[in-house]
C-alpha cells in the first residue's frame, strides 16, 4: 500500500525591513530556524506510516547554508526574484514551493503544511494537532493555527469613523459567553488540501473552508523587531524551563 504523502515547507526571504535578516538569528542558543525544524524532525519521527518530505524555499543563501550544515536532508529550492519581494503572497510562495516537489518527486502530496521560521515556540503536539485535525477533516480546505484572542471584536475592539470611534462588530450581545468564540490567526502552521492549495488562482487563504488548532497563545507574538525577539527569547527560557513540551523541541535540535 502507498503511503500518504506530506510535504513540509519551511520558507524565508533574505533580509526583512522590520527587523534585519530576522531568519538567521540566534534564539536561545540556537539558529532560529533550527526549532522549526526540530519540530518537524520530532512529527516525523512519530508519524512513520507517511511519506513526508521537507523543503526549503528561500532566496537567501547564508540561510540555506545554515539549514544544510545540520538537515542535509531538507530540500533547498532557490527562490526566484518573482517571489522576493515583501507583497508577494504566502500563498503563491506555498504554491511554488508544491510545484516543484511534485515536479522532483514524481508525485502528488496528499497534503502541504508550512511551518513558519519566525515561531520558535511551537511544540511537537502544535504540529500533531494541525495535522491530525486535517487529516481528520477531508472537507477542510485549510487548517491554520490559531490562539485564543485576548480581545474580542464583539465588545472590546473600536475602530476610527470620521472623528469618532465606533465598535468594530456592532454587537446585540451583553456577555462574552453569548458571543462566538474569536481567535487571532498566529501564522505558525499551514496545512493545506493539496488541490484547494494548487488550484488556487486568487492568493487568498479565505476562498476555502478553513478550520483551526489551537496554540498556546505565547505564539501570537510576530518578531518584526528587535524588542519582538528579546521579549519571545525571555518567554521561551521559561517555557523551556516550565513546560516539558518547548524543552523537547529545543533539547532535539541537532548539535
């Protein structure tokens, strides 16, 4: 019998204008991509019953540099000019990234997950989760992970209207508890249906069916700065220190 197939992508452009060449920085002791892809080596290394192959999508060659020197394994793809700039979508750099695996490979994933370099904290059961709700959900398009948001929409959230503010979601509601539960998408994991993610033609997550795994809320803090990192570098020593969980990812980076 043939195995499912899963491709794991793990995608970085050069530089960044936030905070400067943010995926090559040292997290805790450790490359920062490096806990991505420990992440991913331990969903491996529990998951033997699928085929999975993991890739790299970049236009940065010290990063693709760094991954090789300790996972010769994982697929390097150089990114093409077309797809360097920062308004290209996620979406057509997923998409590319699909393509040309298939095109090495010689076959169809079942399933494309995306783990992004800039979530250090993300625990091996984060990665189970996402995957193991796709898995469990063909009807699903998408699944992305997600914390619970710490303000909700419905009552605490205002947006400028002239020279005023207003409620963002004008709300009948009197409690929380009435309202739909409301998450912040946190980008650390993607797990596409391989069609819904080939066939897409307008760059928008949106146009499918999507459902979540949800994440401890610590991984909602985008590093877009050196302040990001410094707080995320505090808040991973002690997770690391408290939770079994973080230090399993940290502990199985290859030294």
């Amino acid at each position: 019998m043939n195995k499912e197939r899963l491709l794991i992508s793990v995608c970085g452009r050069a530089g960044s204008k936030g905070f400067a060449n943010k995926n090559l920085k040292v997290f805790n002791g450790h490359p920062l991509v490096y806990y991505t892809l420990s992440a991913a080596e331990l969903f491996c290394k529990a998951h033997p019953e699928l085929s999975v192959d993991i890739a790299l999508n970049t236009d940065s060659q010290p990063l693709a540099d760094l991954v090789a020197a300790k996972y010769p394994e994982v697929v390097y793809l150089p990114r093409g000019a077309e797809l360097g700039g920062d308004r290209v979508p996620k979406m057509a750099v997923f998409q590319d990234t699909l393509r040309r695996m298939e095109a090495r490979t010689g076959a169809p994933y079942n399933w494309h997950m995306d783990l992004d370099i800039t979530s250090p904290l993300r625990t091996a059961a984060d990665v189970e989760n996402a995957v193991n709700t796709k898995r469990q959900r063909p009807d699903l398009d998408l699944v992305f992970s997600v914390t619970e948001a710490r303000r909700n929409p419905w009552f605490n959230m205002v947006k400028e209207v002239g020279d005023h503010v207003e409620q963002v979601i004008h709300s009948p509601f009197t409690a929380r508890q009435q309202a739909p539960n409301v998450y912040d998408v946190n980008a650390s994991i993607y797990v596409f249906e391989r069609d819904f993610l080939a066939n897409n033609t307008d760059g928008m997550l949106w146009s499918g069916k999507i459902g979540v795994s949800v994440m401890m809320d610590t991984g909602i803090i985008d590093i877009d700065s050196e302040a990001d990192f410094k707080l995320m570098e505090a808040i991973g020593a002690h997770l690391c220190a408290e939770l079994p969980a973080f230090a399993q990812v940290r502990d199985n980076i290859r030294q």
